[in-house]
C-alpha cells in the first residue's frame, strides 16, 4: 500500500538493471497528480552528501515536487560532478515523461558509495516505471520493495486523519546513525497542505522519530526524507492532528527501521528520564544506545547494566547533570542498579522477548527521552565484511 | 622482566582465587624500595568511576606512594561504599606489611562491573604476594600476568635513558575508548624525578599515547595508569629525554593493546593531515576510527573508502574546516579516493597484512594527528556476548 494510500499519487517500482542481484527492483517511481504539488525534504548533515540529495535539495527549495524517482544499487555518492550530471539526467527523464521541468522531480540513491549509476539502465528505468505507473496498493508496494538493499522486509504505513490520507515508506538497516538516521523516506498525503505547512510539520516529526534511531552510529551520505503533498481529500487538516499523524507515520517507520537492522536479533529501547532538559536526556540515551560492548551483551541475552552505566559515565556533567549515586538502571522491569550500586538480582530480568526496555533515572529533574537501537550480533559483522556499502 | 626493569623495584603475581578461573594469577604487587617515593597517576574520566579509582585518585594526591595492589577478576566498580572499604582494606593490608600509612598503597582493580570482591581472597593473596616479592624479570612477569583478563598476552616495555631505566607493563583489550583508553598500566623508573617532574611527564606521555587508541569506543569506570618513582639509580634525567622515553613506553604499550583487541584481525592507524590544528586532524581520526561499518569491512579485507569519507563526513566544519572536493585518502598506500571522487582502483589495495594504514590529507592546513584502532569482527561479537565485564 505505502505511498499509494493516499489519493492523487501513483507509483511504480521495477528490476532496471542497476543493483547486482539480477531481477531485483531497483527503482521506484513516486508521481504526485496533484491538485497541489507541495513538498518538502529533510536530508543528510553528512558533508560528503551524495549528488542526489545535492540535486534534490536544491529542486525542492521552492516547496513543489511532481515526482520521486528512487534507485537501490548505487549511492552516486562521492562521484563528483559526473555523479551530479547522473541526479540532473534521472530528473530530466521523468520530468519530459510528466511535461515538466526537471526541477519539479526529485531523486535518491541508495548503495555504494563511490560509484556512477549504469545511467543507461536507470533512464530507461524511468521509462519504464512510467508505464507500469499505478495507485493501486500494488504499485505502492512494488516501490516500497524497490528501495530496499539489505532490508529483509518493505517498511510502509498508512493513517487516516479527519477526511485525508497519510501513506509511507522506508528503506534502511545498516549506515543508521544519531541525528538523521540513513534512510530513504517518501511520505504521501492528499491532506491540502501549504509547503510551509509541510516543512513545518516534517522537520518537527523527523525530529522525535528518525533522529532518535541508531543502528551503528554510521552517518550516510545520502539520507533524504520527502513528503509529497497531492491536497486531492480537498481537506485543509488541523494541523495539530496533522503534525501528530506524521510523527506518528515517521515512528513507525523508524521502529521497523531498528526491527529490522542489520543482523538484530534484538531492538532496544533506552530511555532515560529524570534529566534536567530533554536534550540531557537524549544525551545520555545516545551514549548508551551506541555503546558496542552492551549491544553485544543484549545480542547474548545478557541484562550487563555496567555497560549501562559506564556509557552513561561518559557524558560530561556539563551535558547532564546528574549524582553517579542517585542513578537508578531498569532492564525489562527489573530494577538491577539502585543508586549506582547493584540492585535487584540480574538473573530475573528475561531477555527472550525481541524487545528490550533499558530505562535509567537520573533522579535529578522531570525531562526524559528515549533512543532506539539494536543489538550488534555476528550477522551485523557477516553482513558488514561482506556487503559494499 | 617489564615493572622490575628499573632499579628499587620489587613486584609478584599470583593466583589468589578471585578470578572464576581456577589457577589463575589474578593479585599483581608492584613494591618500590626508594631511596625515593615518588609518584604519579592519571585515571579515567568516566563519571561512574570504580572505587580503587576513588581510592587511588586521593592517595597519590601528594605525589607518593610506596606500593600498587592490582586484581583482575572483578573491578570493584558501582558497589558504593562497601566497595570503597574493600580498596581501603587492601591498601591497609600492604601498608601493614610495608610499615606504612595505607595512604601510601595505590590499588586497582579490573573485570565484572558491579560486584563485591571476594575480600578476604583479596587480604590473604595481599600477604602471599608480599612472601612472593622479587625484583627478577620472573617477577616482573608473573605481575604482567596478574593483570590480564580477556588480555591474550602480557604487555610490557624495557626503555634505557642514560644512566637510569623505565620499566612498564599494562593490561587492556576492550572497553578501550577515546580519551583515556581503558586499561591498568604501572610504568616504574629508576630515575631520580620530583612528583612534579612526573606528573607532567606523565601526562605529556599519556596524551600522545593511551588518549589515542580506540578499540571500541567504550570508556571504563576503572582506567588507571601509575609512574612509580624510585630514584634508584641516582641519576637526575635530562626531562626533555626522559619525557621521550616515557612517551615512547606509553606509545609501545598502547599499540600493545590494540595489537591484543579483543578478536580483532588488523591493527588500523587512521592518519589525518592537512588539518588546520592538531585538534582538528585527532577529531577527524576519532569519527573514522570509531566507525563499526568501516571497521567490519576492514575485517572483510575490503578497501572500502567510502565508509572512510561517510564517517569523515559527520565532524562539523566548526570542528574541523575542510572541502570535501579536496579530500583524498590512502589505503595502504593505494589513492582510492582522490578529490572527494574514485581513485585508483581498490582492487590494488593489499590488506593481507595485520596493519593497516589509512590517510586522509584534508589538505586545508599542516597539522596532523593518529588515532590507533582495531577492526570489528565476530570474534569481538562473542567475546563481548559472553564475557561479563
């Protein structure tokens, strides 16, 4: 369903030719039918950015997009100026198809870095989706398998608001790192939204969603999140329930991002609370969701709550301010450190379930956050010394 | 031979029963015999410090100590003020032997966070090891031996000045991190230094050395690093050389640890230059060599530059001013990337060799800076699983 959900969008999503697996999907199409043509995109910070998000960052600058096209197989990261020529081109193909100015069509790229696109491929490619274009559930979901690599599994979601639609996807699994987490994103409504409205409302729901994701600390070059405004519900949304709507959709995209990283076996959900600002409390979540050594401990079911602690140890005063002897470590319920001393017994915490709650008070104010991540298991280094990314 | 190198110094190691590994030698004794006491000591940061880190810290505030107490087997750390009395205890138990203050006994602990010692295993090995003190090479390495934990060699250094001898030995293999990397490390000298003399030496040493390894990105609560100062051989060092020969006993032990990484198959020396301050080259050096993704591809023999810029990509221009377009890096002497773009080929890259090294010239200025880490491989994975430290 996806990206198809919410009325005035179609989509496609076919094998072209670009990744190495023969016969995979590998580009996806996303066209906005308007009426409106609103858009607005959050990308990666990463300096060394991928020429597609150079390309799409300056097309969507005017907060209108007719089209997404999205290719798994290749990065065109850190390809120089032939690599921009690539983004402009993919652009231009689907622009002539829609009778429309290259500006009006974002691209994005997912792969490895360091590599130009079988351009030929990729153009007649866009060809190609065109004809296959659609706004059945299939077509969206033909595009949600197009963007993935090493997912195992499309990420898509679909709400419904007060007469309008919000539909999505996600690819993402490894490269998922604090800050934007590295993913490539489309999100639909047919909601009747201003691109100030849509900006608005992106940027603060990417910010309490993919933000607070970390797979492996790994920044990408080419994270791009767009959501596509069709305005075809005819509804001006309350934006309140709008904004919540979204960052609910952006969450729960999130959330299979992290169920579905690389190698997992488990995903971990580490709030922190009693902190003195939300930003302390994300702090303090971040060191403890990117320690290597306690994400192997969860991978062999062990509830190490000195992992916990000597992460959190890291995060200067100056950040958080917090007593070391105050601080009070949960895992699954079972309180296990109790004023920076051992509290109640490691051996009742179970760790069957996929899920793990880490849960520290800082016991120091009222602000909390919560970061999530996986476990590092030995499909994570399998996948990771094997696949070029 | 390692701690007993210089003269004045006595040391033992045995097994003492407070590791679960029967047999093992887990209570090292490092004794010095004067004329002079001096001393110096730097210990980790981490806010959730154990208590031989609290104890130690206060004792060699004056700049004298007249013996060292180490256990592996369990660090003493996050088991509140019962667990500072069990660091009080032992240091009481060598000053008695020693006829001194217990204020004059520095201890140190390593293994399993958030546990007693066993105690009275702790006071007997403690009187044992005092019956066992020798100032032999044999000596000196059964100690290197007591230290270890999922350390699978001793570590040491023999240094000569002129005139007078360094000495060192050091345990350390994960929970290894930026800043202080974790370890215990006591480095003893025969050379006639003031406290003074050697707390600036050896904080000199350590910035350019232990501060620089990176096995994976997680800080200890019980980093401990001791000069010991006997004055034995009467020479008063030129400082200028003996603060190169200690930074060179410093520098030879942290490659030790990182040799000895837990599970890992290549030593990684990430170089940066063409930063605009030393300050800038380190950060650089920091977010590549903390990077899993680029790390499980070194342990794939892959040449993978892209995870190098990726990760280059994630310090702010505020951090570290550079024009990705200008960048290159060296992969075993190969250019893979050359101005933000492919270089030669990868496939000329060579990575049979345990090291290897990786250059990035940001080429925006002349400073230059190392940061020594490990690659990320399954034998990581299940140690990390397994072992409860």
């Amino acid at each position: 369903m996806s990206v198809t959900y919410a009325q005035g969008f179609e989509a496609a999503g076919i094998p072209a030719g670009i990744s190495v697996h023969q016969g995979k999907k590998d580009l996806a199409l996303v066209v906005n039918r308007g009426p409106l043509h609103h858009a607005a995109g959050v990308f990666t910070s990463n300096r060394f950015c991928a020429a597609p998000v150079q390309w799409s960052r300056k097309v969507i600058s005017d907060g209108s997009l007719q089209a997404v096209v999205i290719n798994s197989g290749g990065a065109n990261a850190c390809t120089g100026e032939a690599g921009y020529r690539q983004s402009e081109q993919t652009a231009s193909a689907a622009a002539a198809q829609l009778g429309a100015e290259p500006a009006e069509v974002a691209v994005a790229s997912t792969g490895l870095i360091g590599e130009l696109l079988p351009i030929d491929h990729v153009l007649q490619g866009v060809d190609h989706a065109f004809a296959q274009l659609a706004d059945t559930p299939q077509a969206g979901e033909d595009a949600s398998y197009a963007i993935m690599t090493t997912d195992t599994k499309p990420k898509t979601v679909t709400l419904d608001g007060s007469g309008y639609h919000i539909g999505g996807m996600v690819k993402g699994s490894g490269m998922i790192a604090p800050q934007l987490a590295t993913m490539i994103c489309v999100i639909t409504t047919d909601a009747a939204l201003s691109s100030e409205q849509a900006d608005e409302a992106l940027r603060q729901a990417t910010g309490t969603s993919f933000d607070r994701i970390d797979v492996d600390g790994c920044m990408s070059t080419n994270d791009t999140v767009l959501l596509l405004v069709s305005g075809a519900s005819g509804v001006e949304p309350d934006m309140e329930e709008f904004s919540a709507l979204l960052s609910q959709a952006c969450a729960s995209l999130a959330r299979q991002i992290v169920g579905d990283g690389e190698g997992s076996s488990h995903d971990i959900n580490v709030t922190v609370k009693g902190a003195t600002s939300e930003q302390a409390a994300l702090s303090c979540a971040r060191a403890i969701a990117g320690a290597n050594l306690l994400k192997c401990a969860i991978a062999g079911n062990d509830p190490n709550w000195g992992r916990v602690v000597s992460s959190l140890g890291t995060v200067p005063q100056s950040v958080a301010p917090y007593d070391p002897n105050n601080v009070t470590v949960n895992i699954n319920g079972v309180m296990v450190c109790d004023g920076g001393k051992p509290g109640q017994s490691r051996s009742l915490v179970t760790m069957e379930e996929r899920e793990v709650d880490i849960t520290v008070d800082l016991h120091e104010g009222n602000a909390q956050g919560t970061i999530w991540t996986d476990d590092l298991t030995h499909d994570y280094v399998q996948i990771n010394s094997e696949y070029e990314s």
